[in-house]
C-alpha cells in the first residue's frame, strides 16, 4: 500500500532551512503514536546526507550496537562496527561527515538509561556544526525531561515541533471521490491521524464498508488499548473514566456519579490523563477559568470513537461482528464531530477574509444548562461571531428558530456592548442565506487547502 504523504509543508520547510544552517541545531519532534512523526523526518532528509536510528526499549548497550551498526553501513565503514565506542565517539564521527542525526523515539533510550540525557547535552555542547534530531511519542516524557527545565538539555532546542493531528479538510485528499458528508463520517472515526486515515481508505478501497473498518482483527479494533495500556497504570479506572468522557459525562461532577469513584480518585486520574495529553480542559470561552466551570475532553476523536463504540460492545464484535443500532448511535455522535469540523471550517473562512470581521481566538460557551456550540472574537475591535452547529437539514423556520434561541443566549455571555453577529454551520439547509453555511459550503472556503 502506498502511503500519502499530507500537509506538513510548514514542518518540512522549518526542518530542511535547519538542515542547511550554518550553525548547530537540536531539533525535537513529538507528538501522539501514529501521528506521522518518523514519515516526517525520512521525508524531510530526502536528498540529505543522514543517519537514522530507531531506538528499542532495550539496554542502552544493546541501543548503542545498533547505533554502531547503523553509522558503519552508512559511511560504508566496517572497522567502526568492530570497534569499542562510545555515544559521543560516534557522535564525533558523525559530525566530521556532515551527517542529519536522527534518533526516533528517544524516551526509549531514556527509559534505558535516564543518564542519556546528560550524554546527548555534552555530545552536543562540545559540537559545532552537529544537526541532530530527537523524536518521541511519549509526549510527557518530551515536555519533562528533554523540554523541561529540569532537563540537561533545557535551552539548547533550536527548533521543536509538537506535530498535530491533520485537519478535517485534508481528508480530501485521501479521498478526493468522497463527498464532505462522507468525509466527516470517517473522520468521527480516525481524526485527523495519518495512519488511520491511511487504514481506512484501505479497508474502504477494498470493498469493506465503514462499520467493518473496526471489527475484530483489524487495526483500530484494539489499537487504543494498546496504546493507553503502554502509558497506563491501573488501566481498568482511567478506562471507566474515559468511557464516561466519551459518552458526554464532561463535568466533573457528572464523572463520578457515571464511575462510582470516589472524587480524590477520579481528580488524580484526570490530572494524569490531562498531563498524558489524553484527556484535555476546556474552559467557557470569555469566561473566567474558575474550576466549576471546567469541562472535559479526550483529546482525539478517534479515543472517543473507541470508548463510546468499541470498548462498551466489545463482545457483541467478538461474538456477531457488528453493533447494534450502530447507525443510529453513529449519527448521533457525529453532531459532536462536526462541532470540531465546524471550528476548522470557520477558522478556515476567517483566514479567507469569508467572515465579517477577523477572528482572533475560537472557542465554546456554557453556563449552566445553556451552550453555545462556537464563539468567534475580536477582542480589540469589540466584535463576536455566535454560531450554532447543527448535523442535520435544516428548512427556514428552523433557521430562524435556531438563531432566535441563539440571540437569547449571547445575551447571558460576558459581551456586553459587543458588536454581535449570528450563524449556522448545517450539515444541509433551504432557504435563507446569510452567515449560514452548509457541505456545500466547504468547497469554496477549503478549495486549496
């Protein structure tokens, strides 16, 4: 299967002017498995005189052979696999040759021997022409101990990228035959996560259909168990957890009483989620960020999607092969994944001067049983976009309904004196036009992306 190579075009660009610099450069890559970390680096040192090396988790001497092995086959040199050297030998060899470095997933050198960061901090401090790039998918143990002050690497990064997820528009081009309904359909599913993306437009392409792509023996069947059982302790709780997350339990309060744990539990779990970058906080946009008001996410759709499908009807896909009433249940999650697709599409129409003023910070709205799905401000020029996201068809009374209710509630925000307006992100409508959008919208606003 050939893989796509999407986006990424700031990340490549940042990375090959470092590579030609005229000065010593540390580079840090991190982010979530599968997000597309080592196809970034192999793609950006094509035609670069590189050395690329997978660390194990494995002892660091096992680590160190290997490394040996690799920099001999690449300088076409057999006495330096025969020989006794060390990290910073090797390293000196290296740089001699004008050679990218590049080690994937450093914390499993880390995990080895936590003494290896002092190493690479003196490797690198005694070089000066040395282009070395660190990688790892253990995003806490990047920020801590290689970001982090703490770190003895601290201050001598001279470029790091935290790589996202892609956005919801560049699914088109995996699938540039599918409509934007279909496309938000399989990103309920996958994100913006390459090598899901890449899993279903095969499964797609040979002649599965959607609801087949996570059934027993296939990938995203138990891929995030896996994954979240590497990083997690006592998997059985943070799972009750994230299950109540993904069903809409968003409050604290309402994670408890959903888990049955006790609130000193479930606060220590969530703040070890959060600081995993599993679960995130969100706050009401304007507001101030004040603890009652706090609400929670997992951070990828793809999580949500296995907590909310998957792991509650895990025998009834080991027994039948498929869920029940999925369609249905389907639908109704995907007014939550389009709320996300929303927030692209508008950030989108503001970059293309599409929106009445320039929005400058996007967010969600809540007090009590009231919400605002989107919030769009200017807080210099005083000015706020309020827009409800509605997976469904819409006719006009609906949309005059909808935004009467909508005015209601701006008027229980913070922006008071605000020049306001009004919309609607629909997944179809008739009538009205206006800031009222639908599919057939997104065409014009994400044509080049």
């Amino acid at each position: 299967m050939c893989e796509l190579f999407v986006d990424r075009r700031e990340e490549l660009e940042l990375l090959r002017r470092a590579y030609s610099s005229r000065r010593k450069e540390l580079i840090i890559i991190y982010g979530r498995r599968r997000i597309g970390k080592t196809r970034l680096v192999k793609e950006s040192v094509r035609g670069v005189r590189h050395i690329y090396f997978f660390a194990e988790e494995t002892l660091e001497k096992d680590n160190l052979d290997n490394f040996k092995r690799i920099v001999a086959r690449g300088l076409k040199n057999k006495l330096i696999e025969k020989a006794e050297l060390t990290w910073e030998e090797l390293f000196e060899i290296l740089e001699e040759n004008e050679y990218v470095v590049i080690i994937d997933e450093f914390p499993n050198l880390i995990k080895g021997n936590k003494g290896i960061v002092s190493k690479f901090q003196k490797i690198f401090d005694r070089s000066k022409r040395l282009k070395l790039v660190l990688t790892g998918s253990s995003i806490s143990i990047m920020e801590s101990q290689v970001l982090g002050y703490k770190s003895p690497l601290y201050g001598r990064r001279t470029l790091s990228i935290k790589l996202r997820p892609l956005k919801f528009f560049h699914l088109k081009e995996f699938f540039p035959e599918k409509s934007w309904e279909e496309l938000v359909r399989i990103f309920g599913i996958t994100d913006g996560i390459p090598a899901y993306i890449e899993e279903v437009k095969f499964r797609l392409e040979s002649g599965e259909k959607l609801e087949e792509v996570f059934q027993p023996n296939k990938m995203l069947f138990d891929e995030a168990e896996f994954l979240l059982r590497s990083e997690l302790r006592e998997p059985g709780r943070y799972f009750k957890i994230l299950k109540a997350i993904a069903f809409g339990n968003t409050k604290f309060g309402e994670i408890v009483n959903y888990t049955g744990l006790p609130p000193s539990t479930v606060s220590q779990y969530l703040e070890n989620l959060r600081l995993l970058h599993i679960v995130k906080e969100e706050y009401p946009l304007g507001d101030i960020e004040k603890a009652r008001n706090r609400r929670y996410y997992i951070s990828d759709l793809y999580f949500t999607f296995w907590f909310r499908f998957v792991y509650p009807n895990k025998t009834q896909l080991l027994e039948f092969g498929y869920i029940e009433d999925f369609e249905q249940e389907y639908n109704r999650y995907l007014g939550f994944v389009f709320e996300r697709v929303g927030k692209e599409f508008l950030i989108e129409a503001g970059k293309k001067d599409m929106l009445p003023f320039k929005i400058t910070n996007v967010g969600k709205w809540w007090k009590k049983n009231e919400e605002i799905d989107i919030i769009g401000i200017n807080e210099k020029e005083k000015k706020v976009l309020f827009v409800e996201v509605k997976w469904e068809k819409l006719r006009s009374r609906d949309i005059e309904a909808i935004l009467s209710s909508l005015k209601r509630k701006a008027e229980l925000t913070r922006f008071k004196g605000w020049k306001k307006y009004y919309g609607i992100i629909a997944k179809e409508y008739r009538g009205r036009k206006g800031l009222v959008w639908d599919l057939k919208d997104f065409k014009e606003v994400l044509g080049d992306l």
